[in-house]
C-alpha cells in the first residue's frame, strides 16, 4: 500500500484516478472494512466513470458510511 498515495487522495479528493487509485482504494477497503473513507472514494471514482457497478457499490457503501 502506497501511504504516501494515500494520504495525497484523502487531503485532496479530487486528484483520484479511476485506473491508477481503484486497486489502492479497494485495497484500503479489504485492509479496513470499517474506515469509511475509502467506499466514499470508491463511490465517487465510480459516479465519475459513469459506472455501471455505481448503483450497487452506493448501497453498499451506504450501509458502512455513517450519518
């Protein structure tokens, strides 16, 4: 895992890369299922790409993000 990548995308969001940073985002998720960060940066990648996987990732993310 990257951690300098890392911290880059959660300081600023809007520097994620759908084909670079999706293995490191759901790495972050595998690696700690319960940090909420990553399925909001992962839901955004794929809203961003127009994904046809958005729909289902968003109420999974849902369900791991808190109010």
């Amino acid at each position: 895992m990257n951690k300098q990548r890392i911290n880059e995308i959660i300081s600023s969001p809007e520097s994620l890369q759908y084909g670079s940073d999706l293995s490191v985002v759901n790495e972050l998720i595998h690696s700690f299922p319960y940090f909420s960060t990553p399925y909001i940066m992962l839901s955004r990648m794929l809203h961003d790409e127009n994904s046809i996987y958005f729909d289902k990732n968003l109420k999974i993310s849902a369900a791991y993000i808190g109010n």
